[in-house]
C-alpha cells in the first residue's frame, strides 16, 4: 500500500475501484450507453434490501457448496468463495460494509466486494442461478425467521393476559354490545377472548410458514438451468422441506408474502380493537383501568392530562400494516408471469409489516403488564345500566313463563326502574309484584351479580369455573 495514502484515501480508491468494475453492470454486455443517474438512483433498491445481507449470505453459501458437490466449480474454488462470503458477513455485522447504490442491489453489493476480496473466481458463485431465484430465496429466509420472531412475541403477550385472568378471576365488569352495558362478565373471561384472536393469529403465522418453507433457488431466471445442480442438496442444507416444483411460478409467486401481511393485518385488527378498549377504560367515564405512566404521555398544555399514547399508536399503526397488504396485492395483480421489475416493491411492505407487527407485540405485552385494573362495586356496576335484566327475564322462564312474555315484562320492570330512578338492585319485591304476579322472594337472589355470572356454567362461559378451566386449558397450550 502506499503509505501515501490515508486510511480514509485507501478506502475511497476501494470504492472507486468495486464502482468502476461494476459500472459495466453484471448484464451491460448488450448496451452501449451506460444507465442514466437519475434511473440508477430510482431503480436502486439497496436501501432497504440490505437489510437481507446475512439472508443473501446464507443461501449464496449453500449454493456455493452445492455447486462443489456437482463437480460445477472445484472444492478449492468453493472453499475461497465461502471464506470470503463469511468475511463478508462479518464486516456487515461490524457495520464496516459500504454499500452502494451504483450497485443496485444486496446481491450486486455481495458479488462486488467477494470479487475486491478473492478476484475473479468470485463470478463463478452466480453460476447456475439468477437474481430473480435468489432473491425469492432471500425472502422467503428472511420471513422464516420473522414469523419465527413473531409468534414467539405472539406467546409472550398470551401468557400475560393469562396471568392477568388467573390474578382476577374475581374480578366481574360490564360485558357490552353496541358499547351499551349488557351482562355482568369476569374481567378474565375478557381478556382470554383476545387469548383465543391472538393464537388463531398464531395459528396462521403457522400455518403461512409452510407456504414460506418451499425453496425456489435452482428456478434461475424462470426456465430452470441447464447444469445439473442438486436442489434438494441445497435445501437440505438451507433446511427447507420442499422445493419449488415448477421455475416460472418459482421466481414470480408472491403469495407467501401477501399471505404474511395477511396475517400481520388481522393480528394488528386484534391489537386494535383491545387498544380501543383500553383507551375507553382508561377514560374517566369509565374508569376500569389505570395505565402505567411508562406507556402514556402529557399535555404540552393540559398539566392534568395523562394519555394513553402506547395505546393509541398501536391503534394507529394497524392502518399502516392493513395499507401493506394492499400495496403488495395491488402490486401483484396485473403481472403477467414470470419475473417483473415491479416486484423489486414487494419489499419495503413486507419489511414494515414485520417490524411494525413485532415492536407493537413488544410494547403492548409490557404495557399490559404494567396496567392496573380497579375493582367495581355492585353500586358502580348497576349504575347506569341494568346488567342482570336478561337474568330477570331468564327466572321468569324458570318459573313457566314463555321467554316472549318474560321479555316484554322484564322490559316494563326496566322502564319502571328509569321512572323510578331505581335499579333491579334496589326495586323492592312489592314493586315487581305490581308488575308480574309471577316474582318471588327468590328473584333477588337470581339477579344478584355474583350470581349471574355463575350462572354462566357452560362451556365457553363467563362462570368462574368455566374460566378457570379455559385458564387451564391455554396455560398447558402455552407450554
């Protein structure tokens, strides 16, 4: 080296000398002028497929070795193209790699500086394969391990809630329809119903994974190749299960990456509706819950105001991953088979799909943690509501009269408490006896609260027998 040059000049002149190789693009044998700046810049996606290098690694490793097993490159040849990929991949875990956007893309990126490293052997690694085959291959590596991520977040946050049942199983609050207070239910009851929404969104992260595990490398450009590589050699060692079983549908199927943000869509609609529910709670109307000040923020005006931020964020960020799976679906829907550029924007969705999903998993599983609920007494509980209204009715069937009648008296006894200013609480048995001969001494104890929601003894109900079972149930799932 000359000792000339600064440590900041050499690696310049590296830089000019990995462009200047590759400005005669890895395809340019056929054109005479060179790519116009503003074109390069455009169609560059290194800016956020970089993010893929140690994906791009792996597979160009696994290639590599297989091309030496099918006698296409020497094991010398392979053993110096894996030696410099891994040289690579630790100067892009230091953050020491420079990328280029001359160089379009993290394959392009790779290949040019395994060649600064190992010379011109390095162009035998692309032998047998196509960027189109790779990157599909990239992908589907790189969502293997999201989904993986995923659902281990997807039971860190289901193992919350059902330690949050088990600690308030004691615990009843109104249970709504139409937000119009309805039946008295177990706090916990609530919270494993997002239980049951959060592993069937476990359940299709599962079930997309199998769609992900299929490996396409060895479809080359959409053809297939014409060297006899072993792709089942290279999925073993990438410990993909199936390979693709036709190249054209191999390098243009997206539908593993819709279905991802399908799924992403759906678990974040879930997130959603409990971030909804936490924000009415948390209001002072309510008053059910108490946000730890961790997870809210201030008014720059309102000193008494606390928000419920980390909530409403969440909320939020369900549009962005719904807009994902529509950008990607609008993406896929006029391309004629097989590779299309347009396809290089599958990306940039399906990473913010991933991330999104997984820092919203993060933060609502501790938010949760951190969130108090406050006990309800039967006075706040009836008031404003008449909860046990279809428990009323339900002791008038039991005492033989048809439901449609029990209905349309249980209705009067509601319309008589608002006149009155009463609840069934507090509606003296001479009271509901002006109104139906057929109550008697027992119905204060049938409308109790405590007694309602015991009442509730079937499978899949609020009874706190029934839940301690589902408590059960899931805690053993969630092993």
């Amino acid at each position: 080296m000359n000792p000339s040059l600064s440590k900041r000049g050499w690696g310049d002149l590296q830089r000019v000398v990995r462009q200047g190789y590759f400005m005669k693009k890895l395809w340019g044998g056929r054109f005479k002028q060179s790519t116009d700046a503003l074109m390069e810049t455009f169609s560059a996606s290194i800016s956020f497929d970089k993010r893929l290098y140690a994906c791009d690694i792996e597979g160009s490793i696994a290639h590599c070795k297989m091309l030496a097993r099918c006698k296409i490159i020497s094991s010398s040849e392979s053993q110096k193209i894996q030696k410099g990929l891994k040289r690579i991949l630790k100067e892009c875990e230091e953050g020491r790699f420079e990328f280029s956007d001359k160089l379009e893309d993290i394959h392009m990126n790779i290949e040019s500086r395994l060649r600064e490293i190992i010379g011109p052997t390095a162009g035998k690694l692309h032998t047998a394969r196509s960027r189109n085959d790779q990157v599909c291959l990239d992908i589907r590596l790189y969502l293997r391990t999201e989904v993986d991520e995923t659902i281990k977040e997807i039971d860190r946050l289901c193992k919350t809630l059902v330690a949050l049942a088990k600690k308030n199983i004691d615990r009843v609050i109104p249970g709504y329809t139409h937000l119009q207070r309805a039946q008295p239910v177990l706090l916990s009851h609530h919270l494993l119903a997002y239980v049951e929404m959060l592993l069937r969104d476990k359940d299709r992260f599962l079930d997309a994974r199998k769609r992900i595990n299929i490996m396409p490398l060895g479809s080359a450009a959409l053809a297939g190749t014409n060297f006899p590589i072993d792709r089942q050699y290279t999925a073993k060692l990438l410990k993909f299960p199936e390979i693709s079983h036709n190249s054209m549908d191999a390098v243009a199927d997206r539908d593993f990456a819709a279905e991802f943000c399908s799924a992403s869509a759906l678990l974040m609609m879930h997130l959603s509706r409990f971030c909804e529910e936490l924000v009415i709670w948390n209001s002072s109307e309510f008053g059910f819950v108490e946000l730890s000040d961790a997870f809210t923020t201030g008014s720059s005006i309102m000193p008494q105001k606390k928000n419920p931020d980390a909530a409403e964020l969440i909320r939020g960020k369900s549009g962005r991953v719904f807009g994902n799976l529509v950008s990607l679906l609008t993406l896929m829907k006029g391309l004629p088979l097989a590779y299309n550029k347009d396809l290089q924007e599958d990306k940039e969705p399906l990473f913010d799909s991933a991330d999104t999903i997984q820092i919203c998993l993060k933060i609502f599983t501790d938010m949760m943690k951190s969130t108090k609920f406050k006990a309800l007494s039967d006075e706040e509980l009836e008031a404003n509501g008449f909860l046990t209204a279809t428990d009323l009715a339900d002791y008038l069937v039991l005492k033989g009269v048809p439901f449609r009648e029990a209905h349309e008296i249980t209705g009067k006894t509601v319309a008589y408490c608002l006149d009155e200013k009463k609840t069934l609480g507090n509606i003296s048995l001479g009271e509901l006896r002006k109104i139906s001969k057929r109550f008697e001494e027992d119905v204060s104890e049938h409308i109790a609260l405590k007694n309602s929601v015991d009442r509730k003894n079937v499978y899949g109900g609020t009874a706190k027998k029934q839940v301690k079972a589902q408590i059960s149930r899931l805690t053993k799932i969630l092993k």
